[in-house]
C-alpha cells in the first residue's frame, strides 16, 4: 500500500481517537497508569488497552489488521494530554515546551 494511502488510513484513526477522548469514553484503571478503559464509539462495548503491554482488546487489534488501532491512539492521546496539563500547572503563565 503507498505510503499516503496508509498516512490517510492512520490520520483517519487518529482523528476517532480525538472523538473518543474527547467524548470522555477513555478511563484510566485505578493503579494501572499504563491500562485504560475505552469505550466504543457507538457505546455499546468496551475495550480494554494496555500501553506497557502493547495491547487492545478490540476485534481490529486482536485480528492483526489494524495496529495501532483507535482505542490504543485515545489512550495515548489521553496519557499527552494529561501530561501537557500537569506542565501548565507547574509553571502558571508560562507556555509549555513540547
């Protein structure tokens, strides 16, 4: 597959990674800081991501087609920004460095 093909395949699952975080379907497990639960998107499922791991347990992870796919990309989406949060607090009025 050409390499925009699979850019457009990927930014395609990014971008429903940022719904799903954005619609608050991705919740951290109590003293697991590396595994999340997420929601499907039509919400009838859910799916359990394991960072440390590597690992979904979606039917597009566990087939082997799809990786990564969006569940693991809101999870990490979800861990950036946490992390970009805390840096703000840390230094009130001062801008972030990525």
């Amino acid at each position: 597959m050409p390499l925009k093909e699979r850019m457009f395949g990927f930014l395609g699952k990014l971008e429903k990674a940022l719904t799903l975080v954005d619609a608050g379907k991705v919740h951290p497990v109590l003293g697991k800081p590396q595994v999340f639960v997420v929601e499907s998107q039509e919400g009838r499922g859910h799916y359990l991501v394991d960072l440390e791991a590597e690992s979904c347990t979606c039917p597009a992870w566990t087939s082997g087609k799809t990786r990564p796919c969006k569940h693991l990309l809101a999870a990490v989406v979800h861990l950036w920004r946490e992390g970009q949060g805390r840096r703000e607090e840390a230094r009130p009025g001062e801008r972030p460095v990525a």
